[in-house]
C-alpha cells in the first residue's frame, strides 16, 4: 500500500500532467516516458523509464519524481506474452 505522501506525490504530478503536459506531450512525445517534480512542475523526457527519472534526480537529487509513460494509461505494463 502507498504511504500518504506517495499517494500525494502522485496526485499532484498527474494533475500537472493532465493540467498543462497532456497536450503538448501526446502529440510529440507518445510513448517516451516523462518524470515530474511535483514540486518545481519540472519535467524531464526520456526513451526509457530510467532516463526520464535520472534527469529529474539529476535536475533535484533530494526529490522524489513521479514517471508515466506519455499517451499510456499505466506508466508500465507486467506480463507475459501468450503465443
């Protein structure tokens, strides 16, 4: 179970994401993976989840980000394949 201040922490980067990212993400940046820093609003882009949450603790070392994967409703997928 989240603790509280994960659970905040998401909330108020989803609501950046919906609020101002969304649209100019979709349209550019589908499928690449964004980190926000609730508390700046910053953001930082990457191809893999790893890149987008290094620049964000590069850019705020004592910060806790919050990735999604842009135009995605869930940041990754677990699974296996059936064939």
């Amino acid at each position: 179970m989240a603790s509280a201040r994960s659970s905040e922490l998401a909330s108020r980067a989803t609501a950046i994401y919906e609020q101002k990212l969304r649209g100019q993400l979709e349209s550019t940046h589908r499928d690449d993976f964004v980190a926000i820093e609730p508390e700046s609003g910053d953001f930082f882009l990457g191809k893999t989840l790893s890149e987008a949450i290094q620049a964000a603790r590069t850019a705020h070392p004592a910060c806790l980000p919050f990735a999604l994967r842009v135009g995605h409703t869930s940041t990754v997928e677990l699974g296996a394949l059936s064939r």
